[in-house]
C-alpha cells in the first residue's frame, strides 16, 4: 500500500507524516509537492498539518488552487482515502471535499496541548480499529479549528453519522470544557458522505508511539490499512 503526503509552502507535518507510515508501518510513502498534478501509482492521500501558504488569507484558501488538490480531487473521487489532519482538514474544506468551514479558535487563542476524543463512528475506513465510543488522546495544536457549518449541514451530518470525533472529557462526556476551540457539536472530525475523506483538527501523527507517550493516534493510519486489506475502500492502481 502505497502512500503520499502532500507538501505545500509552509506544510510543517509533513515529516512526522512520512515517519509514522515508513517507520511504524513500514509503508512505502512518498512526498508530493504541491505544484505536481498526479497522485497515480498511490492508494492513500495525506494532507498534513502546517501553515499552508502561510495562510495569510485564510488557512487553506490558497492552497486550495494548487495545482495538486485538481488530484487530490480526482483521487476522492475514485473512492481511495484521503486524510486531511488540521490545516490539511481546513484545505479540505477550502476545497469543497468536506462541507461546512473552520474559524479562529473561540477566545482568539492558539491552542496546543492533548485533548480527548471520542470515537463518534467507528465503522469509517480510519476508525475500524477503533470501538464505539472509544476515548482517544491526540494532541491539538490550531489557532482556527473553530469549526462551524450551518443548521442543516449539521443535521445532515449527524444524521448520517459523519461526525466521526468529538472532543470530550477522558470517561467519553461530551461538554463545553471538554472543548478547545468552540466548535459546533464539539466536532473534531467529519467524513464526506461516501466515507473515504475524512478531516481531523488532532494530530495523530504525533500520538503514534509509545515512546512518544501515546499512541492513540496510530489507530487511525492502521483503519486505513485495514480498510485497504479488506477492500474497504476502492484501489485505483
């Protein structure tokens, strides 16, 4: 299973990206640079965290014209997965593969420290390793994960189970101090409707081993395998 972690100007977790899928997985991976037009010969898509463009305008505004996100869409569009992890789920937006758009952090604060997760929908192909209602602890670190989407995309949304995480206390509550940056719903992750594009604001690239501390975060690279052995998700190689 191959992978690809794509690399805008500003990209910051591209590294951390690389080593979890080639050194925990043992994964082929390759960089991307934005300014390619094809992700041919790949199974899965990173789009990692970082300041793309030095988000100037609005994070993920400007990236979303590089020539690699034509790809990227074509790629989702097969069915293959595409994980998009803070400025990577804000281009996702940007880009019109998730619904909904991201504003700055309630209190205007950038926010760094781990947060809990609770697994909303573990039978997405980057949660199937995961158990209903599981708790995970993954690092956040954003100045605009404030995620915000009208009345009836939120309703659409979980109505067909595509919030995928929420931030919540370590026993799995979901309430406002469990919250870091005021999203609505305290969504920390959503999927697109046909399951294989999913955005997260945590990092759990830096929460996929032990030595580390955690190791929460692998759970969600291993569910892509997964899914990818069984055929979970379409292989357009």
């Amino acid at each position: 299973m191959s992978w690809a972690v794509v690399v805008f100007p500003g990209t910051n977790c591209e590294i951390d990206c690389r080593h979890v899928i080639a050194d925990v997985l043992d994964l082929p991976v390759d960089y991307v640079w934005h300014k390619e037009r094809s992700l041919s010969g790949y199974d899965a898509v990173v789009l990692p965290g970082g300041f793309s463009y030095g988000d100037y305008l609005r994070t993920g505004a400007i990236a979303r014209f590089s020539p690699i996100m034509g790809a990227v869409e074509e790629f989702a569009a097969s069915g293959r997965p595409v994980l998009g992890i803070c400025n990577g789920f804000q281009i996702l937006l940007e880009a019109g593969l998730l619904p909904g758009a991201m504003r700055r952090n309630e209190g205007l604060k950038f926010q760094c420290h781990d947060v809990f997760l609770r697994v909303e929908n573990a039978g997405t192909a980057f949660t199937n390793r995961c158990a209903p209602g599981q708790v995970l602890r993954v690092p956040i670190k954003h100045g605009e994960g404030n995620y915000y989407a009208d009345q009836a995309t939120l309703e659409e949304l979980e109505g067909e189970g595509r919030v995928v995480f929420r931030y919540a206390e370590p026993d799995g509550t979901v309430s406002a101090a469990a919250n870091p940056n005021g999203s609505l719903g305290n969504i920390a992750g959503i999927v697109n409707r046909e399951g294989n594009v999913l955005g997260m604001m945590p990092h759990p690239e830096i929460a996929a081993e032990r030595l580390l501390g955690m190791e929460d975060g692998r759970l969600i690279f291993g569910s892509v395998v997964e899914s990818w052995v069984k055929g979970g998700v379409a292989v357009g190689r």
